[in-house]
C-alpha cells in the first residue's frame, strides 16, 4: 500500500500539538463527533427560545424537569478538599462494564450525556427519551483524572423519566496513585504564587491568554518548583514557540516527576518533529506513572510504532486506542490501525476497519478516499487467491 494513501495523509493531521486548556471547548472545539458540554450561543435570535441560551441554557432554564427528563442528563464534577483543574474531566458512562459514552466537564464542572446519533432514532424528542431507556438505564457514570479515585454514580428510571440531573460525581486524591494530573507541588506553592496562579487561570477562561502567560511568570518566578504552572507556560507556547514550550514542559517534570501530563504533550512534540523513539520515551513514561494510557498516547504510541517497524506493539497500541476512544474522537485512529494491519497484510482486518469507518466519516473527500482505499485493498484480497 502507498505511503501517500489517506493513512498518511489523515494520521499527520493529528501531529498539530492542541492545548489541553478549557477555553470554549479548547479553542476551536473538539472533532466532530465528540459530545458537547455547556457552551453559550454566538447569536441570539428568539427570546426563550434554544437558539437564544444555547443547549445547556435552555435545557437547564427554559424547560421543566418533566420535559427534559429522558432527553439528556446533566451533572457535575468535583474535587473533594481542591479547585478543578484547568484541563477537561473526562466522564464516562459504563454498562454491563463496556464504556459506552464518553464526555467532558467544563470550566465549572458541568457536564451533558446525549444520546449517541443512531440513523432514524433522533427526529423528535419522544425517541429520544426511548433510546435513553433503553441503553442508559442501569448504566454507571464515573469521572476519570489521573491520581484520583472516582464515586460511581447510577442512572436511574427516576432520572431517565423525572429528573435528568443526575448529581455530582466526587473525586478525591489516590495517594498510592503512581502519578497525578494535578500536581501537588500547587498546595506546597506560597500564596504570592497562587495569587497570580488564580489570576492565570481567570485569564484563560476569559480567553486572554496573554495575561495568563504573565501571570504564570509571576508564578514560576515565585515560586520555581510549580509544576502546574509551568505546565499551563507551555501549553500558551505550543503555538508561538515549541522549543520554549518544550523548555517549560521538561521544568514541570523536572519539578514533579509524578505529574503525568507534561509526559503527553512531550509525546506530541516529539511525534511533531519525527521523532519517534523520543515519542515512545515519553510514551514509557506517561504509562508508567499511569497504566492506563489516553486517546492521545496510544495514538502516538501506534503511530511511532509503526514508524519504526514495530508492526506487533503498533496493533497493540492502536487496538488500545480503539477501546479507550468509543466515539472515535481521534477520528484518524481506526485509519491508523488498518494501515497497521495492511503493512501486516491483514487485508482483510484492515478493510474491516475501513468500512467501519464510513459508518461515522461524512460523506466527502475523505470518505471518498476511504473507499478507494478499500478498493486497492479487495484487489489484493483477490490476487491472493
């Protein structure tokens, strides 16, 4: 298979570095496909209407219990004892132990469960509120940050039929975790360098990250070990200086070697430059402080790994990011996978994952693509007979 097929060409776009900082939905929003928290509206049309609050806001202010019941769900995250972090909670929902729907807090923990988008289910509310019975019902929320250990909480027929506020789901540090996504080097910090921390983290939510960036300064300058704070130095760089941002990701290790997330963007960075046994450096690293992995990690991981040839760690990692990433986030990550598989002439593994992805790939050049690809695929399959 060529080098230049839609495998490349897609998988490179996920080299760009994203900061991991919430400011409206990070920046320009997250991929198609990936639930939406609470956000405001850019126009405003209607008085009371949905277009005028935006979802969150009309569904939280607009209707009554009764009529949003079985719609959706909202809840909230919190830390016991700590302020949340600048970067997105990860929320799942979970049933018969498989994750099933996976979403995002906001700045203020918020977050929203809307039903998946099933061809012919949607196209008014009453099928909503069946699909949510349905699939949801019984099923388990649970928040995600490394270093901490979540509450469960249940989703159940009053929810689904009364009331969609399903509470808040409390997290509080693991302190046998081997690593943490929020360092702990932030309650050591004196309180010159939380003040101007706090001031950087209003900045940012208020989409002014050159006033973040001086008062990160400020913090760093006050206080050098301040992992936090280096970190958010860098993710402001990623864009305007790599190498800077890169100089600020090494001093949050540096100063904390338990905080997990320098690890990832260090990981993008390198993958960035082609790097790839500096990726998979990283990669060690961040696994080893959290098992478990991310989205990110194991695409980078896959990827690097195919890179140098590891074809058998490649379908390791890309397997993993196929069950860490249900809604397909990464929306070039089953793409990855069947170059994997192609490369190990697993043809027919790969055209699997092909025609998998049309199911979710709107329908255009990509998609086009796609089923070229899937062509020169069949046509190997039947030169082998």
């Amino acid at each position: 298979m060529s080098r230049n097929g839609l495998f490349f060409v897609c998988v490179c776009a996920l080299l760009t570095v994203t900061p991991n900082i919430v400011v409206a939905q990070r920046g320009g929003g997250p991929p198609p496909g990936t639930p939406m928290g609470p956000r405001p509206l850019d126009t405003i049309t209607r008085p009371g209407s949905i277009q005028d609050a935006g979802t969150w806001g009309y569904w939280t202010f607009n209707m009554t219990e009764a009529d949003r019941a079985g719609a959706l769900l909202l809840g909230k995250v919190a830390i016991e004892g700590e302020t949340l972090p600048w970067v997105p909670i990860l929320v799942t929902v979970d049933c018969n132990d498989s994750t099933v729907y996976t979403t995002q807090s906001d700045s203020k923990g918020n977050f929203v469960v809307t039903p998946a988008r099933i061809p012919g289910e949607l196209s008014q509310l009453q099928d909503m509120r069946r699909q949510m019975q349905t699939h949801y019902e019984g099923c388990v929320l649970e928040g995600f940050l490394t270093g901490f250990r979540s509450a469960k909480v249940a989703i159940t027929e009053r929810n689904l039929r009364d009331d969609p506020n399903v509470g808040t789901v409390m997290l509080s540090r693991d302190s046998n975790a081997r690593g943490t996504a929020m360092s702990a080097t932030s309650e050591t910090a004196p309180e010159s360098a939380k003040k101007y921390w706090a001031s950087a983290g209003q900045d940012m939510f208020a989409q002014k990250p050159e006033h973040a960036q001086k008062d990160l300064e400020k913090a760093v300058r006050a206080y050098p070990g301040f992992a936090d704070a280096w970190y958010q130095l860098g993710l402001i760089q990623l864009q305007s200086s790599p190498r800077d941002a890169k100089a600020c990701f090494d001093r949050a290790v540096a100063a904390d070697p338990k905080f997990v997330l320098p690890f990832e963007q260090l990981t993008a960075l390198a993958a960035q430059n082609g790097d790839w046994q500096a990726v998979l450096d990283n990669v060690s690293h961040f696994l080893e402080l959290d098992p478990a992995g991310s989205m990110r990690v194991w695409y980078f991981s896959a990827l690097a790994n195919y890179q140098l040839g590891h074809l058998v760690s490649a379908e390791d990692s890309g397997k993993k990011l196929m069950a860490a990433d249900p809604l397909h986030n990464i929306q070039n990550g089953e793409q990855l996978l069947a170059a994997i598989l192609a490369r190990k002439a697993d043809y027919n593994g790969a055209i699997s994952h092909l025609r998998n992805c049309l199911t979710y790939v709107p329908a255009g050049p990509d998609a086009d693509m796609l089923k070229q690809e899937i062509a020169q695929l069949e046509r190997r399959v039947s030169a082998a007979k």
